[in-house]
C-alpha cells in the first residue's frame, strides 16, 4: 500500500498533523505499506499545529518497527500552492535512514525555511556520516543548498545508490554550495553505483554544466540531468565541447535559456547515437526582470 498523509495547520479545522498520523497508525494495517509521503501540516511550526522535522524524525524512527515493509519515503510533499518550497524547514534526515534500514527511495523537499535564511533561527537541511546499504534512489529539492548538506551527504557511505537529484538553488535563498562543493561527486568517488545524476535548478547551471563536462563521474551513468536552472549557450557549449555524451541514454536539460541554433547543435551532437535530449519549458529573458530565472526557489 502507499499512502499520502496531509493536514491542516488552522486550529478550528479538521484534524492535526500528530491526530493525522495517530489514525493512520491506529487505523491502517501499516505493516502493508510500502510507500509514505508526508505532506502538508507536517512541516510547520508547533504553534500552527505542526509538528516540524524533528517530530516527523521522532514519530518515524518511533513507529519504525510498525513500518517493516516501507521502502519509498518522501518528506514534505507540499504543493507550491501552500507553502512555497523556501518556507519548507527540514532537519537531520540520517536518524531517519538508520531507522529504516531497508528504505530504497528517499525525497526531501526544503531545506533551511526563512527564519533560517534570514538568521533568525530555524531548522536547517543536515545529513550526518551514515552507512545505509538499501538507499537506490535520493532526492533533495530545495529553494538554496546549504554547502553543509553536500558535504555531509558526501561523506555518507550509499553502495547502492544509483539515482541521485540535487536541487542546487538560489544564493538568495540560501545557496552557499557551488560547483567546487559537489568535487566528491564529479570525480567519481561518492556513490559507486551512481547511474543517473541530476545537478538541478541552479542560478549557477552555466558553472555546474562546465564542472560536468570534465568530470570523471558522467563516463558511468545513463542518465544526466542539467535542468529546471538557468542553462544557457555557455553552458551547452562547455557540454559540447566537454567529454563524449554519446553514450547516455537521456539527458534532461528542461528549463533553459538556450539559442534555437544551440538547440539543433545539441540534437544534431546527440540524438543520431540514441540520446534522448529533453529540450522542453525553453524560457526567454524579459526586458522588465532582467537575468535568468531558475525553475523553484521562492
């Protein structure tokens, strides 16, 4: 079974986040559940009727016993409509992955929220060393990654992991990762059985795609994905002129800024070897907001 879990955070409506998961505990024969998302009401502050990452890391890691089977796990599935993702806060997510030690599929929404980015307090995205030999598949959105996260993401021991997406972000909401940050990962020494990497919806795309292009990592995978940023001619270029591409199976650079001629320079450079080059959501700068926006950081 998988089941989306939601509430809602006004105190005169429906039930809340801990009453939400109370009945779905008390109710459902949770043994059977193999995929769980947690989304709204979950990850918002104690006086709104939250329960905030902390307590989603204490009801998980307490009830993981009653969760045998769980193998896909996605925390703060919230749609933009409710809470934009730089207002998602997330905290220590490793306490989550000892917990459930046959977990296959981990998605994060968030990372700092706002009290966080404006140095207010807050809880913030972090991933302690940890060994974990079932993850196949990690997802990390956010609006701003923290520099931190990657390097305690890379200092993990993941075997199997062979898909990995990093939403990179916004220096305005909070990104302090660069390029240099994700070395662990370009050279090929995080993740030895990494097949797909995405290196997503970044201000910095043109850098992040010239950084690929040399990196020893793109040789092994199947799948890149270089998209929802702010992807440019120069970026493109640096992929042309990079190491051979011939050999993916996709490459996903949705959510661009590309020249139509940089366009049919890709496609003619790839798809007569069978790569499939996802040119789609093509974006134009406009005159009133000059610079390129990226797909999701507010």
């Amino acid at each position: 079974m998988a089941w989306r879990l939601e509430a809602e955070i006004i105190p005169w409506d429906d039930l809340s986040a801990e009453e939400v998961w109370e009945a779905f505990i008390r109710y459902v024969d949770v043994s059977k559940v193999y995929a769980l998302s947690l989304g709204y009401g979950f990850y918002f502050p104690d006086d709104l009727r939250g329960i905030g990452p902390d307590g989603v890391a204490e009801l998980l890691s307490g009830h993981a016993d009653r969760l045998p089977n769980l193998r896909a796990l996605y925390l703060a599935d919230v749609e933009p409509a409710l809470a934009e993702l730089s207002w998602i806060e997330q905290g220590n997510i490793s306490p989550i992955l000892s917990a459930f030690p046959r977990l296959q599929e981990l998605g994060v929404r968030g990372a700092a929220g706002l009290e966080a980015i404006d140095n207010r307090g807050g809880s913030s995205l972090k991933i302690t060393p940890i060994r974990h030999d079932g993850l196949k598949v990690l997802r990390l959105e956010n609006g701003g990654m923290p520099r931190e996260v990657l390097d305690g993401l890379f200092r993990c021991e993941f075997p199997n992991l062979n898909y990995l997406d990093l939403w990179m972000g916004s220096e305005f909401y909070g990104r302090t990762a660069t390029e240099v940050d994700l070395e662990p990962l370009l050279n090929g020494t995080a993740f030895p059985s990494l097949r797909h990497m995405g290196i997503l919806n970044s201000d910095k795309q043109d850098d992040i795609a010239k950084a690929v292009s040399s990196s020893a990592v793109v040789a092994r995978l199947d799948s890149l994905g270089l998209g929802l940023g702010n992807l440019s001619d120069e970026g493109a270029f640096s992929l042309l002129s990079g190491q051979p591409l011939a050999h993916l199976r996709e490459i996903d650079l949705r959510h661009h800024f590309l020249s139509a001629s940089m366009m049919c320079r890709l496609r003619e450079a790839l798809e007569p070897f069978g790569v499939s080059v996802n040119l789609d959501e093509r974006q134009s700068e406009d005159p009133k907001w000059p610079g390129r926006y990226i797909s999701a950081s507010e």
